[in-house]
C-alpha cells in the first residue's frame, strides 16, 4: 500500500477537493480515491482485499440477499444522511427474513463536482454504521457520472446474511387470528425528509428513525414467539407494506387507529401538509405478524429492547377473499387503508 | 394534537350519533349534500357514514377544485410547459389529472422534450420565489382552486408587479362556490325530474372563512334548502348534520354556522378586497360535470394583464369531451355515486384515473375507492 500511494504524489484534497471525471476512469486517480477515501474508512480485513471481489469463509445455514439503491434527496438530514441510510437499510433487508446479516458490498454512483469533503461525510457515516452493526462492507464500486447526470451520490449497498433451517419467515405466513405489530412511532424518517426537502421549518425537529434491527429481530426470535411474518415499513409506509402481506397471504387486516404509534410532531407535521402518516416512509421499523397466543409476549420483548420501546400490537388478521386492510378509526368508524396509488400529494385546501 | 383531537373524540362522536339517532324521524329520509371534497374526504376517512342512521344519506358535492377541472384547462396548462418552454408550476393535486392525448402534467413531465418544466409547489409564494430565481426564464403558475385558493393568488399578483417580476404570469383557473351551489340547485335532476333529492347543505369550511356565511343565505330563503357550514374535522361534520335535521324537522331553512371558529357572516374582508382588486368575474366558464357556467369564475383584470398567462401566451381554451364512460360528471352534481359508475374500480382507478373525481383524496370516486370501497363487497369481519 505505501508504495503504491506514493505513486500518486500529492494525497487527495479531502476538504476542498471535488468528484472529478478521471475518479471513475479505472486509472491511477481512481485507485487514489479508492485507498484514500473509500478503502481507509470501510476496510475490512479479509483475504483478497484489492481484488475484483470479495472471498469470504464459508457458512453454515442458508444464505440470504438482498440489495437496495439509495437516491434521497436531500443527502443530509436529521438523524442521519444517504451513508448510514444505505448500510441500516439493506442490514434491515436481509435482518427480517429472521437472518443474521453478515457481510454489504457498496457500489457508488458520484456527480462529478460532489465535494470530496461531504462523500467523506458520508463514508465516515457508513463506516460507523457498518462498525456498530458489527456487518462489514467487504467489496465496492464506484463509477462518476458528468455533473447534471446524477444527484450528488447514489448508493446501492447489496446485504448477504444467513439464516437456519426452519427459520420461514415469509410475506404469505399471516393466518386469520395472528396479531400485528409495530415496532416503534411511524412515519418520523418520511417527514424527516420531506421538511428538510421542502425546507417547512417545523418548530419540533422530526428525526429520522433509520436504524438497524437486527438486533431488535434477534431478541424477538429469542422470546420463542411463534412469529410468522416480518417486514420493514419503507417506502409506501406501513398501509403499504401490510397491503403487500395481505395479498402475499390472501388475508384481511383489521387496525385500530387509536393503536397507531404516532409521535406528536410527525401527526402535526402530516395534518398540516394533508399527508397520512401510515403511508410515510420509515427507515428503522419493522412489522411483525405473530400468532395471536405469542403476541403478547413478543411484544414485551420487543419493547425490552431500546429499538422496541414503543413498539403497539395495532390490529389483527382475519380471514377475506378481497384482502381488504382495513382500519376502525378513532372516531368508531370503519375505513380501507389502500395500496398507495403514485406519490403521496399534498392537499390544497 | 391540541385542537385537532378534540374534533375527532370519539365518545363525543358516539354522543352525536345518538343524537341524530333521536332526531331523525324513523318514517323519513335525510338527503344531505356536503358541498366540499374536505368534507368528503373527512366522511370517507373517519368513517363517518357508519355512524348515521340508515334514513340519513349524505350527497358528494363538486366542491373538489381539481375534479370540476375540464380537461381543456389541462392541457393549456400542459401547452405552456411544452410548447412555450415555460417553467410551469402547479399545485399537487391536478399533476395527475388525465387530460387529452393520454397525458397528464405528470406524463407530461416525464415527456417534456424542450426546455420546458413542470414542477409541484406547495403554495403561490413558491411560484413567485420560483421566478425571482429563474430570472430567464418564463414562471406560470397554474392557479386553481375555489374561493379559498385565491387570495394567495392575488398577493403574488400584486407581489410580482411591486417587484417589477418581467418573467411571472399566472393561469388563472379559480371558481366561485355559489355559482356551483346554484348550478346543482338549478338543475332538471333537483328541479324538474326530482331523481336528485337534497334536503340541505353541509357549507363549506375554508371557502366560508374568506366569504362568510352570507353568501350562502339566499339559497336557503329562495330554494328553501337550509345551509349549516361546518369544519373539516369529523365531529363538525356530525354536528353539521345534527342541526340540518332539525332545521328539516322544524320546516326551517336558514344558514346556520357551526365553524364559528374561523366563518362569521361577513368573511375575510381584507382578503376579498385584494381579490377584488386583481380578478373580475369571467362571463362563462366550463366546469367539468356542471358546463358552462355564468359568472361561474374569475380572470385577471385588464390592470394586471401582464401577469395573465392567457394573455402573454398564444393559448386558449378548447372543451375537450369526456372519456363517454365516465360518470365524474353526474357524480359532481350528485345525481349517481361513484360505485354506480360503469368504469369505477375496474377500468378507471387511482393508478389509473379515467375521470378527474378519481384523482384528488378529495374527489368523490378516490375516497370511495380508498377508503369506503369494502362495503361494497359485504366483508363480514
């Protein structure tokens, strides 16, 4: 490595450099970029470390994959930014198939002029979240794109985990009776991002709940609780993500909205901009669909857990050919809580 | 949430059902038209309906600014992004609004060729702030919306010719509620035919705090339908209802105000003097579902002309007709219901919306669908 380094001379400039075309090019500025920035800060210690790909130990149990771009905008937001965003987010991927994730690769898509100074920002975020997780990134890419082309940065971060035998959590397991859960306040990561994008100056500042919960899904095989079904409420938010379970599982859902955990600011920052937060984005969430005779006791296990403290039994599943989701409402009604149809649009008046 | 929970208790909520439960005289029938699509959405997703009586029915209004759109509108609008390369801005809910030619200003967008754009805003002062930084560049800002919507128009008219702005205009498409209220009084499905009974009106909640309840008193003296204006929150609506059946009950008809939080009977007058000032009534406008329409919305005074994109740009207004099998247009005037539409959930959804109704939450077929559509399928759960 150091006689490689001293090849390129003058070491980067991290605080005033920009992203330049011939970081993408495959030559020696490249190679400066991928040791100075990227490798210094998410090196890990594996064979082959400088090859093509990653060669990893074997493990035993069945392999889990998944892999998810990144494309917020703004890069920077409360609780977090795009780097520990693309490492909680893909970890959680792989985390509620009931897997232990092991390993991310990251491949990085740079605007040409990105301050060298906020990718550093960015990879020290990763870095760390990829630290406390305690899930290494092990292999990268990086290709720059010319300015106009792209947002800044694009991270696809892609998880390998792996999970034993007789671990079935899957998306049609939700039987009539099982109970539904959530693990903590919807919506703060959608509104996190939307104030910021909109520059809405909120009084309370809404932060971003991105997190990884594999931990919190650690504890929650731990209990023993016949869990059948778990997901993390992303994009389309948690009426999405319930619509999808219920149509894997052709079931109906019943939810008590006086149930919903909701933080204050994120109910008042939703009203005022005509949004329903059960269609707001969360990044470090999960839903679990549990047999109803567990339900209880996973849910104490869950709020035993820092991650899990507000964590709501909010509804329950029952039989229906239409796999309707419905919801009653806190004024006694009853209402669909649909499938997201485009983007969430603010009201006008 | 401070004075937002209070509206939607539902010990409260349960106190008024029964009491309309008590007021509604088992040998009649209540129709009830809520005028606004506030009003609509906040039926459809509190469940509001569930807690009337069978005998009480409540009538979806037009007052959804986006589904009395005609498409003719949207494509000018689509125009000035692609042909005159404009900066168009609009507000959320018409983006997705079908026009001709299988676009929409979304479609549009993704379409968009030139050096044309189309972009979402969350109020007229973004348009506004929009043109001061793109000073090269021609701003529209497509204006929509009823009575409440326009105000904020006419303080970035007036704002725009303070600042001396060359490069901001406005495509002024803003209606007037009394003349829609009249429209669906005056018309053969309520006066001749009787096949639309309406027995009274929910009013109109933010529409009312800029013009005040008097507007409203001559329909309920010269047509005898009694008005009570209500909020947006569930229990206003509930409250609403309560004392439009006893008006009915007594043979009353009067304008009653239960937003009398934010509505008196004069309105907003500063706000109506400014409106005054930069819009004059149109002689016609067409409304989707209720046509053309006398003194039925306004247009930018001659005073202000450089700030009327119809007048900087060579764009005019051309009826376009509606797909023949959508309904949007008798859902407006209250004379079917969303699910008695042939098309509705099956060809024309939210993904894929046929009619303007089925586009905004506010619209009369889009609340339907997303958050009432179960009873029609008798779900037992």
């Amino acid at each position: 490595m150091t006689s490689v380094r001293k090849a390129y001379g003058r070491p980067l400039d991290l605080r005033q450099g920009r992203v330049e075309m011939m970081h993408g090019s495959g030559g020696r500025a490249m190679a400066q970029l991928i040791d100075e920035l990227f490798a210094s800060r998410l090196g890990h210690p594996h064979p082959g470390q400088g090859n093509d790909a990653a060669v990893l130990p074997a493990v035993v149990g069945r392999l889990v994959v998944s892999t998810d771009s990144h494309v917020v905008s703004p890069l920077f937001f409360p609780g977090g930014d795009i780097g520990c965003l693309s490492v909680n987010g893909t970890i959680n991927d792989v985390a509620v198939m009931g897997a232990t994730p092991l390993y991310l690769a990251a491949g990085f898509i740079l605007e040409e002029g990105f301050p060298l100074a906020d990718l550093v920002r960015i990879v020290d975020s990763m870095a760390a979240a990829a630290a406390a997780a305690g899930v290494p990134v092990v292999t990268g890419d990086t290709k720059v794109v010319q300015r106009g082309r792209g947002d800044g940065v694009y991270i696809t971060t892609t998880g390998v985990g792996v999970v034993a035998d007789g671990e079935d959590w899957s998306g049609d397991r939700a039987r009539p009776g099982d109970g539904i859960i959530v693990s903590g306040g919807i919506g703060e990561h959608g509104m996190a991002i939307m104030a910021q994008r909109e520059s809405i100056g909120f009084a309370a500042e809404i932060v971003s709940d991105t997190a990884p919960l594999h931990g919190l899904i650690a504890a929650m095989r731990a209990s023993g609780a016949d869990i059948h079904v778990v997901r993390d409420p992303t994009r389309g938010g948690v009426a999405t993500t319930l619509n999808e379970i219920a149509r894997q599982s052709r079931v109906g859902m019943m939810l008590r909205e006086s149930e919903v955990p909701v933080q204050p600011q994120v109910a008042a920052a939703c009203e005022f901009l005509g949004l329903d937060p059960l269609y707001v984005a969360n990044e470090g969430r999960l839903l679990a669909i549990v047999a109803a005779a567990d339900a209880e006791r996973l849910l104490a296990a869950m709020r035993a857990h820092p991650l899990g403290r507000h964590a709501a039994l909010i509804g329950s599943v029952h039989e229906d050919a239409q796999c309707f989701v419905q919801m009653s409402t806190t004024l006694g009604g009853r209402r669909i809580v649909d499938w997201l149809s485009g983007d969430q649009l603010p009201r006008i008046c | 949430m401070k004075f937002i929970d209070e509206f939607r208790d539902r010990e409260l909520a349960y106190g008024l059902a029964a009491a309309i439960g008590r007021a509604a005289q088992p040998q009649r029938d209540y129709h009830f038209m809520e005028f606004c699509g506030g009003h609509t959405h906040a039926i459809a997703r509190y469940g509001v309906g569930d807690l009337l009586p069978v005998n009480v029915r409540l009538i979806h209004g037009p007052g959804c600014p986006v589904c009395v759109l005609p498409i003719g509108r949207i494509d000018m609008a689509i125009r000035l992004a692609m042909d005159e390369g404009v900066i168009l801005c609009s507000y959320g809910d018409p983006l997705r609004v079908p026009a001709s030619g299988g676009l929409s200003l979304l479609r549009a967008r993704a379409a968009l060729a030139g050096g044309g754009e189309i972009r979402m805003v969350y109020c007229a002062a973004d348009a506004l702030r929009l043109a001061q930084e793109n000073g090269q560049r021609q701003v529209v800002f497509f204006a929509i919306g009823f009575e409440t919507t326009t105000p904020p128009t006419a303080v970035v008219i007036r704002q725009a010719r303070a600042l001396g702005l060359r490069n901001f205009s406005v495509l002024c498409c803003h209606v007037l509620t009394p003349a829609a209220i009249a429209s669906i009084l005056e018309s053969p499905e309520v006066r001749q035919w009787g096949s639309v009974r309406l027995d009274g009106f929910i009013g109109p909640a933010h529409v009312s705090t800029i013009i005040g309840s008097r507007p409203y008193e001559f329909f309920a003296a010269e047509y005898r339908k009694p008005v009570v204006i209500a909020g947006f929150e569930p229990l206003d609506v509930m409250q609403a209802i309560l004392m439009l059946i006893a008006q009915v009950n007594s043979g009353r008809a009067v304008v009653e105000n239960e937003f009398a939080r934010a509505v008196t009977r004069a309105g907003n007058r500063k706000a109506q003097q400014m409106v005054a000032e930069v819009f004059e009534l149109r002689r016609s406008f067409a409304w989707r579902g209720l046509g053309e329409l006398p003194y039925s919305a306004l247009r930018i005074r001659r005073e202000f002309a450089e700030y009327d994109a119809e007048r900087r740009f060579p764009i005019s207004y051309q009826a376009v007709p509606d797909h023949p099998a959508c309904e949007c247009g008798a859902v407006l005037r209250g004379a079917r219901r969303p699910q008695d539409c042939r098309i509705f959930g099956s060809v024309c959804t939210p993904e894929n919306p046929v009619g303007s109704c089925m586009v905004s939450s506010e619209g009369a077929c889009a609340a339907h669908y997303s958050f009432g559509r179960f009873a029609d399928a008798k779900v037992a759960p």
